[in-house]
C-alpha cells in the first residue's frame, strides 16, 4: 500500500481509507452480534465496539497487504 492516498489533490495517509473502510463495516458488525445476543453478557459494550473497530482496521490492512503479495 502506498503512504499517501490521492483525493482530487488533497493527499491523505493511506490508513484513512483502511479507517473509513472499517467504519463502514463496523455498524453490519454491531448489528448482527447484537441479534445474536452477544451485548447482553459484555461488561462494558463500549470497549468492546472500540476493540471491535481497531480489530477491524487491522484486519482490512492485513487482508490489504496479502492482496499485494
């Protein structure tokens, strides 16, 4: 992946386009474990949306960086 993300001459750092990515999955995400159920037994559900949403952003960057290889 390239450092540096081209939009219309504004350059912005290539991990924006992984954390807007993951913004966009993030609400599918929180959805379908909350059908399942799984909110009922967390302890704190904002800390585990925030470790679910870093999850995320990693997850695209290595599924980005096996694309590439």
């Amino acid at each position: 992946m390239t450092g540096q993300l081209d939009l219309y001459g504004v350059f912005l750092p290539g991990v924006s386009a992984l954390a807007l990515g993951a913004y966009g999955l993030f609400p599918m995400m929180t959805s379908l474990l909350a059908r399942i159920g799984l909110y009922r037994i967390l302890w704190h559900p904002s800390l585990f949306n925030f470790a679910l949403y870093i999850t995320l952003v990693g997850g695209l960057s290595a599924i980005l960086n096996w694309l590439q290889t």
